[in-house]
C-alpha cells in the first residue's frame, strides 16, 4: 500500500504543474487524499470488514466529493485531478498510471450482473465529465474526451469523443499520442459538410436532367421546323 501512495504522489508531481512539492500534495489535493482512503478502504473490504470498508468509503466521499466503492481496484501511479464529482463503481478496475480529471463516472447500465462496470487499462487518460457504463475494456493508451459517453470497448491506443463516444483516432503511441508511424487519423462526420455533399449531389442530378429535357425541346423544335417547311412548299 505504501509503495503504491508513493507512486500516486509521484504521478501528481509528474501531471500536474501547478504541483510544487510532495508535501502540497499530501496536504491539499483532494485527489491524492481520495486515493489512500480508498486504498485502507479496499484493505479492509479485502479481509471482510465490510462495514468498516463502507464507512471510510463514506468519509471520503464527504471529504473530498470523490466517491469510490470500496471493492474498486486501482492500480499504481494514478492521478485524480481536481477530482470532485467523479463517481468509481463496485466493479471497476482502473490500471496503473490512468488520469482521471473531475466528473468522471465509472459506472453500470444496470442491465449486467456480476462484473457491471468498466475496467480501464494502463496510461488511460479520462477527460472531465466523462461517462463509461459497462463491464468493457478500455485499452492501455486511450484517450477519453471531455463530455463523452462511452458504451462500449475501447482498443487500445484510440481518442474516443463524443455522445454516444466514437473513435476519431487510432494507433497512437505511449501516452495516447498519434504514432509517427502506422497512426490512423479518422476525423469526425461532419454534419454539415454531408449535407453539402448531398446537395451537390442532388444539383449535379438535376443539371443532368435539365440538359436532357433540353435536348428533347431542341429536338422537337426542329421537328416543328421541318414541319413548317414541308407545308410551305405543299
């Protein structure tokens, strides 16, 4: 337990800048302070001091507006920043050095049984307000956009934005950046441009129908002209 505070001290250095010492961020960050109790927490739930477990995961969700169940498993090096309103369900597994920044929730459908939450893999970073409900995987490396509501498995190395979320990159590299190399960037629909394309389709057809109804016209004039002609010399 202590090794993995260490690091959870370390990992809010290392991400956050306005982080000027590891004696600030024992004392101030919320984050930091929602982490270790929820570790003793998860101890205790461990040796089956269920009440106990509940209790302290209780305190810290009235201490530090972070609620996190007490048979979560989080991994090492991980960082809540600013922290307040996220939400860690039951059966959540979170890997080693994930960011989670405020307004996260881990949570269920309520359609599952057993495992109902995410399990979130190793350099996950979940942006502000994210929401992921179910027991899928999210990938070592992905990213999670701010405002995103995520319902299904996410492969590692991706961005995923958007409400229901969608990958808009793949193949990234360590940290979830874009690889030099391999990196697919998929952009986003854009609504506005699928209309345009449409009614440039659409023109397109009638330009092609107004030339042909053109060409019937012309026809049928010159017929009416050699007509004329045919009953001048009669």
């Amino acid at each position: 337990m202590l090794s993995a505070i260490r690091k959870d001290i370390q990992a809010a250095l290392a991400r956050d800048p306005a982080a000027k010492s590891a004696l600030e961020v024992i004392l101030v960050y919320p984050g930091f302070h929602a982490l270790v109790l929820h570790r003793i927490a998860h101890w205790l739930m461990n040796r089956k001091i269920r009440l106990a477990a509940r209790m302290l995961a209780a305190c810290n969700r009235a201490l530090t507006g972070i609620e996190i169940h007490p048979c979560a498993v989080i991994g090492e090096g991980v960082f809540i920043d600013h922290g307040m309103g996220v939400v860690i369900g039951e059966t959540a597994v979170i890997g080693d050095h994930v960011t989670i920044y405020q307004g996260v929730t881990l949570g269920g459908t309520g359609k599952d049984v057993g495992k109902r939450h995410p399990t979130i893999g190793n350099h996950v970073i979940l942006s502000s307000g994210a929401t992921i409900l179910g027991p899928f995987t999210v990938g070592d490396y992905a990213k999670i956009g701010a405002g995103s509501v995520v319902l299904h498995e996410v492969p590692p190395h991706c961005t995923v934005v958007g409400i229901p979320g969608r990958v808009v990159r793949r193949g990234g590299g360590p940290g979830g950046e874009r690889a030099a190399e391999g990196g697919e960037a998929v952009k986003p629909a854009d609504p506005v441009q699928e209309k345009l394309n449409k009614m440039a389709v659409h023109i397109e057809r009638l330009e092609q129908q107004l030339a042909k109804q053109a060409e019937l016209v012309e026809q049928r004039l010159q017929s009416l002209e050699q007509i004329s002609r045919l009953e001048k010399v009669r």
